[in-house]
C-alpha cells in the first residue's frame, strides 16, 4: 500500500488557461528573467505585487481579467489609473471603472507608456485535455461498474496532450529562468528532474484510480455534498477532494503551499488558503507571528461570514495599530503574555470549529501575502469529530493531552460562541476536549515561555522532542544514520548547545532496543546565490533575517549544505518552511513540521545542571512517526467539509472493505522513493512525505556564501535589484 500525502488532481477551479508575459518597454521584446502572471479560468484579480518593479501608480488590485476557456477574456480597470490595451485593430485607453474585451496576443500596459505584458492563451488543446481528465475520472468510475476498461488509445492520446502542454510550460520557465548562464545540459537535467516528479505523481494517480473500485466519481458541473449549512462545500471549493482522498487513507495531510509562478505541475497537490478555511466554520482561532488582515479577508472571503474569529497573535508597535486598525469589529485579538524577554509568538496554528468536529491546522507561513505565494511553505492539517459516549468516558489521547496544555499555556480565557447543536458554549482550551483525537497521524511537538522545572521540564521544546523519540523503535537502518535541520532564521548557538540539540533529536532505539546514537548533521540553508536568483530576487532575504554574526560562526562551515528543490519545482522559491527529518537514502525514521527556527529560544536551552529548560518563544509542530501511521491506517478517515457518503472506497477501513485487520510494516519515504522489485514491501504502509528538497543534500562548495541579511551585496538580483532593500510585507504598510 502507498499512501500518498499529496494531492493527485489540481481542482479544476484552478484550471490555468494562458499567463501574462512582460516585455521590454518596445512592447515587442520579451523581458528575459522574469516569470510569467498565470491566468486561470475565471476572476484574476492583478495588481503591483504581481507585475516587475511596479510603482505605487499601480494598485494592489489593478485590473481583472474574466478568463473563458473559449479563449474570451474580459479585462476591468479596478484600479485609479488608466491602462492602455494594444490589438490589432489599434490602441484603447481604458479609465477606471471601465471595461473592455481582450484577447491571445493583445498588449496590456498597466500604466500608459510602462509596464507592457502581453496575453498569452494557451493551445485549445490543453484545455479539452484538462477537461478530459474530470470526464476520464467518469469513464472509469461507470467502466468499473460495468466490468469493461478504458481503451488504451484513449488513455494514449491524453497522455501525448499533457505531454505537450508541459513541454510548452516547462520552455517558457526556463528560457525566463537566470539569463545565459544555464547551459544545456543543466536546461536538460532540469527537464529530466520535472520529469521524475511527473512521473512518480502519474504513477501514484493510476494506482489511485485502480483502487478506488466502485468509489464515487464526479464530473466539472456536480457538486460534492449539501449546502454549507450542514458542514458540505461545494466541490469547486473543496481543495482536498475525492480524487485526491483516494491516493491515501487520511483526510488531512502534509502538504505543500502554492507558489505563484511555479509551472502547473509543481503546484500540483498543493494548497492554498481557501483550500484550508473551508465548509460550514463556525469559531476560528488563528494563531501566528505576523498577520495582515487586509490581505487575510482578501485572499480568503469566509471568513467574513464566520461568526465567531480570535486571532493570536505576535504584533507590536505600529503593526500593532495597524492590525488593531484593520480587524472586524467582532474579532478579537489575544497577545500570549512573554515571560522572558527576546521571546515572540511564533506558532502558526488554526484551530477551526464547525457542527460535525474540529480541522487542526500547523503550518509555516505568517498571514501575509509574501508568505502564502512567493515561498517554499508546509501545512498538515486533520479533521476529527465530536467524541462518542463510549470516546468520553476512554483515557484522554497523548495528542488531546498535548494540544489542551498548549491551548492553556496561552492564557487565553476564552469567549462565548454559538456552535450548532451545542447551543451557546465558551470556547477555551478545556473546550477541546470535546473531539475525538484517537486516529492522530502526528505528535505534538509545542514550546512555551518559560523556566521549565520538574514534571514541566519535558513538556516542552527540544526534550519533547526528545522525550517521544525515545519512546520510539525504528529501522536498524537508521542507526547512525545523517540529520537535517532546514529553517529560515537562525539563532546565536554554539557548540555546545548544538550537541544539546543534536542529543535530542538523535534519540530513539532499534527495533533491536540498540540505542541509534549520533549521526552526521546536515544544515540545509540559501547561499547568497540562491537569495539573488530567487523568484523574489534580494526581496526573499528579508525572510531570512540571520546576521552575520550568527551566521558565519567558524565551526558553522561543517554543516552546510544547498536548498535544492528542482523536483519539486521549488529551487528558486526560497523556503519559510521549517523542517527537521532523519533519514537513510530516501527512508525517513521520522518529520518534524514546525515553526521553530534553530534557536535557543525556540527550542529552549537546559540550565542548572540540566535540571531546568529556559524557553523564550511560543512554537509549534507535528511530528510524523511510522508508528502512528500503523495504528491508525485501518481507520476510515473523518472530515469536518464532506459527507462521509462520498467517501471513496479507497479510503475505508481495510477491515471493513477487505477483511483484512492487519497493517504491514508502516514506513515513511520521500517522493523520490522506488518499490523494491523483490515484492518484500508489498505488505508494508508505505506513507509518501512530499519533502519540498532533495535527500541527500548537496555540500556547499568553495564558491558559496551562507546568506546574511545584515550584509551589502552589489551585484544586482533577477530585478536589477540591490541589497538592503526595502521588502512590503503588509498591505497598507508606508501608505
């Protein structure tokens, strides 16, 4: 059995249909080094975050292009400035508030005279192609039931069409990618990385679509479930739906964030914001470091309708203001107290209530534009329901114990909401003790404020970690085997407190009961290079904001090595996420999620004779163990956004479906991960981790330079752009 923990279908309410290319200010010359502005079936709303050095002349939200598959296109000046529309028939300018019919090939000047894009729509072809990839889901679901198969032309002839599409794609990101710099053979090993990706997430569709049976199937017009008043959505709306349940049997996942930009295939399976909040929300309570409610209520329009919103927060200062400024009336705000000075409110977190149970979700990025479109970022996220009378009188689960002393280390007294079937309740930590958290697919891994002593001292940070690891036996592989810690900010450490870390996050046994001991450490970071070359260019390095002195620590230089992410499409989208894996080739013993970067006061630093744990921050994470995966791969998943009538057969207990009550060897592996052909892993659960870099990584060589923000560089980015530089990360941020 594979379990693949990435989605299989992009929904097709993010059917792509052409892109935005710049020009030279003549109009005619392609602009070399920058990326094409997608165009996607429907409403795009466009503005200076999506278009090269664009002034404050342009607006935030600029114009809207109305996007048909038929290749119409209608284009609305949203913004205060007229934009300026090049055809055959001659040239148009549009004031604000007016509208106009475009099509392929036409030039859009964002500003009279500046800022030239010109409209391309993709082959018809490739979108009968996209369409024939819900209708070929339909085909073999009535196929299936009716004992015959799809023709093998049939399938054939869509294989040869999203073959070309690629191919067209894949020519225009790398003839924009870094000017004549990259050679052939790096273009073709490009291709061929693109290709390995494609190849292992087509080979996981087909088997997906073999096991789902008799499952339900659906075409572009249905809708999957009821209204949202019974805790349905609408499938265009639904991000993790049926075609992607059926490569795995858990409804919530690790999953990988969008990147605007990245061709079609390395967004595949990833999400998005309006792919998270979703369904019938009726209490949500938002936790993390920086948060721009403009762009929040923008980029995610539910949650306007939802009643009852908290947010949980780190602002201060002006941001503050502003956050406190931009809000709804009826939200509320809570700053967890810090303890000790130099601490943040780091943990990115939602904990969102609906009538039928709770969706958890840990991830990496702040609620700010950047964060959420132009990074390499990670969410896990997973529905459980309200407890049974048989659950409530059970021993509470190590994930409720956890997560309800994380939710009371806040300090938050909760507020009063009204819940369907529950009436009026307060929402507060002892309230989520409601839900049922036996079939968790993750530990808890969280970190609070504090001089932790005692019973507390392995609660929290780097000796929680440690604490279940030791719990743990793993594959005698895995003894001795390397450690990656990849982050986006790092503290001021020393020697001895790396060996502190390493002590923990080395810890675990064999299935031998041999203790796996010490392993190489393996640092992965963004070179000076990676920074400059970046989709964001310099601007990416305000993400990263590490000085020198951190940095460049002599004994640091052993541990270096190169954020590499080509099968992911990724290299070039500088990474927020933060994770910490050991692993053996492309086996992983166990996956750290987190918002913890490498610091003390993240991970917290042991005192008086190791008897106290001094932590600064608040942070979390979820862990993954193959163990977990085990337990629970025999339960048929629940969640919060679809009716569990809809849910495919592939996705049900193996004991119901099949009679089967036993779970082979469960095993976590990367998406690089190969079948032995001697058939010992065809009993095993097998759980593929989307990791966004390649394993092993890549020594930096003599040329490259860990980034620094604090440093000067001169050498102009992708953009022209030098380094310091100013970097917006809110919306009304300087207006």
């Amino acid at each position: 059995m594979v379990f693949e923990l990435q989605n299989i279908t992009m929904s097709t309410s993010q059917r792509q249909l052409g892109f935005l290319q710049a020009l030279e200010d003549d109009g005619c010359t392609v602009k070399g080094k920058v990326l094409p502005v997608p165009v996607f079936e429907g409403v795009n709303s466009i503005g200076r975050d999506d278009l090269v050095s664009a002034s404050k002349q342009v607006s935030r939200n600029h114009v809207s292009l109305n996007a048909s598959p038929d290749g119409t296109c209608e284009l609305s000046v949203d913004g205060q400035n007229p934009v300026v529309i090049k055809s055959g028939s001659g040239k148009t300018k549009l004031l604000p508030k007016t509208k106009a019919s475009i099509a392929s090939g036409d030039i859009i000047e964002f500003l009279p005279g500046k800022l030239p894009y010109k409209l391309v729509f993709e082959p018809a072809q490739a979108v009968l192609m996209l369409q024939s990839s819900v209708e070929l889901s339909t085909e073999i679901h009535v196929c299936q039931q009716s004992d015959t198969r799809l023709s093998e032309p049939r399938l054939d002839e869509l294989s040869i069409l999203a073959t070309t599409k690629k191919r067209e794609w894949e020519t225009i990101i790398i003839d924009s990618d870094d000017d004549g710099q990259v050679t052939k053979k790096q273009k073709q090993q490009l291709l061929d990385d693109e290709a390995l990706a494609r190849a292992l997430q087509d080979e996981e569709d087909r088997a997906a679509r073999a096991s789902m049976g008799a499952s339900v199937s659906v075409s572009s017009g249905q809708h999957v479930g009821a209204s949202s008043s019974s805790g349905i959505v609408n499938r265009g709306e639904e991000s993790f739906g049926i075609e992607y349940e059926a490569g795995c049997r858990s409804s919530s996942t690790f999953r990988l964030m969008q990147v605007k930009g990245l061709p079609q295939w390395a967004n595949k399976g990833c999400v998005n914001i309006r792919g998270v909040i979703q369904g019938d929300v009726q209490v949500a309570l938002l936790s993390n470091y920086m948060v721009d409610i403009d762009w929040l209520l923008e980029a995610c329009p539910r949650l306007r309708t939802v009643p009852s919103v908290v947010v949980f927060h780190g602002e201060g200062g002006g941001s503050l203001e502003l956050l406190q400024a931009s809000k709804p009336n009826s939200w509320l705000l809570h700053k967890p107290p810090l303890r000790l000075s130099y601490g943040t409110h780091h943990s990115k977190a939602m904990f969102l209530i609906y009538p039928t149970g709770v969706r958890i979700v840990v991830h990496t990025a702040n609620l700010i534009y950047i964060d959420w479109n132009h990074k390499s970022q990670g969410l896990w996220m997973q529905d459980f329901p309200y407890k049974s009378g048989v659950a409530q009188d059970s021993k509470s689960s190590p994930f409720e114990n956890d997560l309800v002393e994380y939710l009371q280390a806040l300090e938050w007294g909760g507020c009063m909401a009204n819940v369907s079937g529950l009436g009026e309740v307060r929402i507060n930590a002892a309230f989520f003790r409601r839900f049922d958290y036996s079939s968790a697919l993750v530990r808890l891994v969280g970190s609070v404020p504090g001089y932790h002593q005692g019973r507390n001292l392995t609660k929290w940070g780097h000796l929680k970690l440690r604490t279940i690891l030791q719990e743990q036996c793993f594959d005698e592989q895995f003894k001795g085997s390397p450690c990656v810690y990849q982050f986006s900010s790092l503290g001021s450490l020393d020697e001895k407190w790396m060996d502190e870390f390493a002590s923990s996050v080395q810890a675990g046994s064999t299935l031998g009961k041999e203790k796996l001991g010490p392993g190489p450490v393996q640092i992965i970071w963004p070179t000076v290079e990676d920074i400059r070359c970046s989709i964001e260019g310099y601007a990416a390095g305000g993400a990263v904001p590490s000085p020198q002195k951190n940095v460049e620590r002599p004994f640091l230089s052993n541990y270096w090595t190169r954020w590499q992410a080509d099968h992911t499409g990724r290299s070039r989208a500088i990474p927020h996420i933060k994770t910490f894996v050991r692993y053996n080739e492309q086996n992983l013993a166990w996956f750290l999620l987190t918002s913890s970067n490498l610091s003390k006061a993240a991970w917290g630093a042991l005192q008086k004779n190791n008897s106290q744990l001094m932590i600064r921050s608040y942070e979390l994470g979820v862990l993954f163990l193959p163990s977990l995966v085990g337990i629970n791969s025999n339960i048929t998943p629940f969640s919060c956004t679809y009716s569990s009538s809809v849910v495919p057969r592939g996705l049900r207990s193996k004991t119901d479906d099949e009679g089967l009550g036993q779970v082979g060897h469960p095993k976590l592996v990367t998406l690089s991960w190969k079948k032995s052909n001697d058939g010992k892993e065809d009993r095993d659960t097998i759980v593929r981790l989307p990791l966004p870099y390649a394993l092993p990584p890549v020594k930096y060589g003599p040329k490259d330079i860990p980034w620094s923000w604090d440093r000067t560089y001169t050498q102009p980015d992708v953009y022209g752009e030098v380094w310091p530089r100013q970097v917006r990360r809110y919306t009304k941020q300087n207006q």
